[in-house]
C-alpha cells in the first residue's frame, strides 16, 4: 500500500470543520427547517455555520422547544 493511502486512511475526522445548516440536516437525518427553526430559537450557528454535535446538544438543553412555534 503506498504511503499516501496508509496516512488517509490513518487521517481522523476534522474537529474543527464547520457545517452550513443543510449540511448539518443532512448528517443529522432531519429536514433543513427543523434546523432552522432551532437556530431561529437560539441554538449555536456562530457565522452561520454549526457542528451537528452542538445541535444536538441544544436540544437536549431545550426539551421544551418544539417546532409548532417557529414556523
């Protein structure tokens, strides 16, 4: 195996990497307006752009968001 494929492989996920809300929709499974709504309601996009883990967390701190109020 060369050597460029042995360290790609090795390579970990970028931490740092940043997802746009459809990008995020779509590593979550969820249609682009429920991600949205939950940004228009306060959960983190600092310059627009979010981690799917961030969300997540969010919502786990809001159980009393729902979507009903932010369409």
């Amino acid at each position: 195996m060369p050597r460029a494929s042995i360290r790609k492989t090795l390579e970990p996920p970028l931490p740092f990497r940043l997802y746009t809300a459809r990008e995020a929709a779509v590593e979550l499974h969820v249609p682009e307006t429920w991600l949205s709504a939950a940004r228009q309601a306060g959960a983190p996009f600092p310059g627009g752009r979010t981690r799917p883990e961030w969300v997540l967390t969010w919502l786990h701190e809001h159980p009393d968001f729902t979507l009903k109020h932010h369409r």
